[in-house]
C-alpha cells in the first residue's frame, strides 16, 4: 500500500501544544478553592487530535476501527465494561489500583453487559451515561453491544475494545495507547492522539506511527483517498485550531485546447 508524506509534524505540533496550553492558566480563577486540594500532577491536560478529511467517505460500520500507538492517549476516568459477572473483575481492579496501576486507579465503575443491558436501553439513559465517564473500555466481551453504537458514538466517547488477556494490567495499557478512528460513513474524522502532559516528540512518534498503520491497514482508507490531515485541539477557552500535515498532490491536467492552441488564421487584404 502507498505511504503518505507528512509535512512540518514537529513545527504543527509544538505550535498546537502552545497553543492549548496558553489558556490553562484562566481555566481555574485564580484563589479557587479546588486548587487546595489539587497537585500539580493532576493538572487538566488538553486532547491532541488528529481531523482526517476523505475525498472518498468510508463505507459506514457499527464498530469502529483501533491503532495502537507508542504512548497514552486517555485522559480522566474510565468506566471498564465486561462479561458477566463483574464482580470477578471488580477484586481483579481492585487488587491492581491497591498495587499503584495507574490505569487501574482511573477506573471508577466496572459494569458487565448484563446490567448494561438492564440500565441503559433507551436515549436519554444512552446520552446520560455517555457523559458520566471520559472513557469507556471493552474487555473481554464477544460482541459490541448496542447502547454504545449511533447516539453513544455521536457524543465523542468512543470505547476501546480490547481482547481477553491474561494479564489485565496489560490489557488496560494497551486500551489506553489505543486510537479509536469512527466510521459512520462521514467525509471526516477526528481522532485522539495524545494530550498536552505528553512532550513534542512523543505527540510526534504517536502520530505518525497511527498515520501509518491506517494507510497500512486492510480495513483502513488508502492514501489516495484522503484529502487533507490536520492536528487539532480546543484549549481552556473554548477556541479550536488546527495546523495541516498532509494535502492531497491534485495535479492540474490541462485540456486539449490549453496543450495545443489553435493558429490563428491570416486575414487577407
């Protein structure tokens, strides 16, 4: 398959990181008294995206497509879902975050798809549990349930479905170094790549590697397909820029009439 040729990556991306790291500071007014009881470390971190525009729409599928990358992408909490029961990975997470995992320690709920089933079934319970966590996980379920397709997709908190493995930490990993790329048959997509607490050649190394594997990839989009690819990010106030990496090479052909122009006929006196 062709590769793509991305531009400036280095530039785009340190201007992008300054960029939403500029407005963190009026994020909390200054004397707030959540700043108390906030470290350093736990300082909010803005998302890294990547817009990819086709010329060619994808065809549409339920399930989106996932990429492993170098470094982790997830910010926030993380609501785990599972095969039934979930108590069994309830002590599992447990035992892990008590041992410092610090994927484990950001999962605040672990439902199986049992109840999710039970709970969320209609629209309202779909967009009401979309937004109460920042990221939701697959482990271990056989087929993608339903409540997280069409209007759970349409509120940007796309899962991560990951297989079962033996080792859960390294599961929760990998799910969190995993980019999710949506096809619901859009001319478009926007995808996360990383974050601000990440440094310049970590965003970089992320990035290309997941620029490659989708042009790589059997079930991606060929490059010949894409029109443009920009790195993207809102910061604190609201206000959203994005700085082009790749444009499609069009190339002008010019028609018959352009390539051999007619003489001109000479007027007799």
């Amino acid at each position: 398959m062709a590769t793509l040729t991305l531009a400036n990556v280095h530039e785009a991306v340190q201007k992008l990181v300054a960029f939403l790291k500029s407005g963190q500071d009026a994020r909390q007014p200054e004397g707030d008294v959540n700043m108390l009881f906030t470290s350093s470390s736990e300082e909010k971190q803005a998302s890294v995206e990547i817009e990819v525009a086709f010329i060619t729409s994808p065809v549409a599928h339920r399930v989106p497509l996932y990429f492993v990358v170098p470094h982790e992408i997830m910010l926030g909490t993380i609501c785990l879902i599972t095969n039934p029961p979930q108590d069994s990975y309830e002590r599992k997470v447990l035992a892990l975050a008590e041992d410092s995992d610090p994927i484990a320690q950001r999962v605040k709920r672990i439902m199986d798809t049992k109840n999710l089933n039970a709970k969320i079934n209609d629209p309202v319970s779909v967009r009401a549990f979309s937004k109460s966590y920042d990221n939701f996980i697959l482990y271990d379920v056989k087929k993608f349930p339903k409540q997280l397709t069409g209007e759970f997709l349409g509120h940007q908190r796309l899962p991560v479905w990951i297989a079962k493995s033996a080792n859960l930490s390294e599961a929760l990993t990998t799910a969190s170094k995993t980019v999710v790329v949506p096809r619901r048959g859009a001319n478009a997509a926007v995808c996360r790549v990383g974050h601000t607490g990440l440094s310049v050649s970590q965003l970089e190394e992320n990035i290309t590697v997941f620029i490659d594997s989708l042009v790589q990839s059997p079930r991606g989009c060929r490059a010949a397909d894409i029109l443009h690819i920009r790195v993207a990010g809102t910061n604190a106030a609201g206000k959203r820029a994005g700085l082009p990496i790749f444009g499609h090479p069009f190339e002008l052909v010019a028609s018959e009439k352009e390539a051999h122009p007619s003489k001109k006929s000479k007027i007799e006196n």
